[in-house]
C-alpha cells in the first residue's frame, strides 16, 4: 500500500462519519507509529506537502511529507503527486504548498511556501514502486540550515543495522488517525535479503534493491505509515531514504520500504535538480 492514499480515503469516511478499521497491528497512541514528538528546530528539513483545495483545512490540508535537498527544491514521493493522490491532475492542483517551519500543522509559526514548478521522474514505475522520487521547486528560497544531505552510493549508512530515523505527520494508527504535530520513530536499516522475502512482487509492489531499501524491525511496532510518504528517512545525519510503501503499519515480516536516495543522487547529479 502506498502510503498517501488512505489519508483521503480517511477525509472521507471522517467527513461521513465512518470507522475505518486498521489493516495491521500498530502501537496504540503512536504517531509515525511506534514514535515520539520532535521539535521542528530538530529537523528543519522535514515539510509538509499542502493543499487545502484538494484536503480541505484540516491539518492545514496535508497530505504528503518531504525533505529540503536545496533551498529552494524539495524532494518527496513521485506517486504523492499522481492523480490517484491528488484526485486531479498536478497541474490542475492551484494551490500546492510546501509548510516549513511548523511542527505543529494547527499552527500559524514557520511558511507557507508555493510550488513553483514540480519535476517527476520520468522512470518511476507505478506498479512496482521503482524510482518513486519527485522534486519540487520553491518560489523562494529557505535558509541553508534548513537543507539536509544526501548519501551517496558508498555511503555507510545504508549499512544493514543502522540506526535510523523517520518523520512525518501520518496516521498513528493504520486506521486513520492523523497527527497533527512532527513525530518521528526509529527504525534499523534491514538486509536486501529480508526485504526481498518480504515483498517479492504482489499488488502493493515489488522490492528493487537498486532503488529501494527497507527499514524497521523484526517484530514490527515501528514504521512509517499512511500520510508520511515522502517524508525523510535519515541516518548518521544524511537523508538515505523517502517513505514509499508497504504492507500495513508496524506489522512483524513487513518492513517499510523506502525510495533509495543513493539513487536519487545518481539521477539528478550535482545540482540536485534544483532547477528543475
């Protein structure tokens, strides 16, 4: 499942006033399941994607996360621009922002800054998840404290076993619970070989270790989830992944998968399309 879908799915049944049931296990009370409350001053690279034409204005009409690469471009999820998403096409979404500055998404504090131009990578594969990466161009640039790197391909943390870190503002549950301020969890980078047994190649996707990598732990409890995707996965202080997808929230045997940036480097080269 792909992780921005349900969050409209949830709009929805809220708005009619229906229970959505959790697809799987997670930790009750959790936000980025399994997580922790972070101070945006903590990670001024985290945004939220907005438009409150298409989400109206709750939670500032959040949708999807991203990641400052340069001042004025973020990177996010190519599949958290699609039509599916979005209900529209991209071009027809007027009011797409980028929210920096602001843990809190009830709040005034931070930005709200417009999307200039949006670039989608022209190889991302929709049925299998590969190389689902998007950059977006800010109207206006953000301070340099606000852009966070990314790893290359030798880069140590995409070792199996590292110690990493995601956020987002997604569902605290499975079920539909959006948070309303930045939480984060961590998760260990796992082996190819794990994430391979896990997802093969079924509906939700097939995992690619040239452009995926996946992340969590081995009994669940920690994951990311519906509302975080293209949110960042950050290790030893560099972004080394995008939430993308998954089986569920926080189930045992179903890691989340990440959009593996040590190929969204390769793609983009050294202006780290800035200027797309």
């Amino acid at each position: 499942m792909r992780r921005t879908f349900a969050r409209a799915l949830a709009l929805v049944a809220a708005a009619a006033g229906i229970s959505m049931a959790s697809p799987g296990p997670a930790a009750a009370g959790s936000v980025v399941v399994g997580g922790y409350p972070v101070e945006i001053s903590a990670a001024p690279w985290t945004v939220a994607l907005s438009s409150r034409e298409r989400f109206e204005g709750v939670r500032a009409g959040q949708f999807c996360g991203g990641v400052v690469i340069a001042r004025a471009a973020v990177l996010t999820a190519a599949h958290c621009l699609s039509e599916e998403v979005l209900g529209a096409a991209r071009q027809d979404v007027r009011d797409l922002k980028v929210i920096t500055g602001r843990g809190d998404l009830t709040a005034e504090t931070g930005k709200e800054i417009a999307v200039r131009s949006t670039w989608v990578n022209p190889a991302y594969d929709s049925s299998t998840n590969a190389g689902d990466f998007a950059v977006l161009t800010l109207a206006e640039s953000l301070p340099t404290d606000s852009v966070i790197g990314m790893a290359g391909p030798d880069d140590a943390a995409y070792q199996p076993g590292t110690s990493a870190a995601v956020y987002g503002w997604g569902d605290t549950t499975g079920g539909g619970a959006y948070a309303q301020e930045l939480r984060a969890t961590r998760v260990q980078v796992l082996p190819d070989a794990d994430c391979l047994e896990a997802y093969p190649g079924s509906a939700d996707g097939t995992y690619t270790a040239d452009s995926m990598l996946c992340a969590g732990q081995p009994d669940g409890g920690r994951d990311a989830c519906q509302g975080d995707s293209g949110g960042p996965l950050v290790a030893r202080g560099r972004l080394i992944g995008l939430v993308s997808w998954g089986s569920g929230c926080g189930r045992a045997d179903s890691p989340g998968v990440y959009t593996r940036v040590s190929g969204v480097v390769r793609a983009l080269g050294p202006d780290r399309g800035a200027d797309r």
